[in-house]
C-alpha cells in the first residue's frame, strides 16, 4: 500500500469483514488511538537520547508495529470524519510556518511568544 487513500480503504474493508465499524465511533477510535500513542512511547521510556536514536532490531521493530498501529486508528478516524489527513497536515503546516517564523524560533526549543 503507498497512500492513505488505499489504506483508508483496506481499513474499512478490513473493519466491515469483522462487523467492526459499529465500534468505530471517533469517541472510540479516539480512545483508541491516544491508547496506541502510550504504547508508542514505550520502547524508548528508559533510554537516554543517544540511546534512543540507536535502537536495536528488536526495538526499532516494536516502534515499527506502534507506529502501525497509530497511523491506522488516525487514518480511520479521519475517515469516520471525512478528514484529508493530507490536508489537513499542509493546512497545519501553513498555519505553522505562520506562528513560527525560522528566522525567529531556529535552534530553539523554547516557546515563541511573538
């Protein structure tokens, strides 16, 4: 699969298939979704930064099936929601650009308040 369009509809199929869709409201695939963003963060939850950047095969394929797992519940979200994913990112990323500037916010990690 290369793009969301045909993993939005492999999800649906895949979610019809199971008589799932009926537990697919976004109250729920919210739930479901911030529970998979925890789970993201597990393998790196006592590495250092170095460490974190050097995970092992094992590691790096724990984070592999989290972050599967995210894109899937963010992409039938969306869908339930009738969201462009894509969209909605560049739309961010403008609005972004916007509220900080590079040549005011570059090599900072602290909160731009213009």
């Amino acid at each position: 699969m290369n793009d969301l369009e045909s993993l939005r509809d492999a999800l649906r199929q895949f979610a019809a298939d199971r008589d799932w869709d009926q537990f697919h409201s976004p109250k729920n695939l919210v739930a479901a979704l911030s529970v998979e963003a925890a789970e993201l963060q597990e393998p790196f939850q006592w590495l250092t930064e170095e460490q974190s950047r050097h995970l092992s095969a094992a590691q790096l394929e724990a984070v592999r099936e989290e972050i599967a797992d995210v894109l899937i519940y963010l992409v039938r979200l969306a869908d339930k929601l009738d969201i462009d994913p894509l969209a909605a990112a560049a739309g961010k990323l403008v609005i972004n650009a916007r509220k900080y500037p590079a040549d005011k916010v570059r090599g900072s990690a602290d909160k731009y308040v213009p």
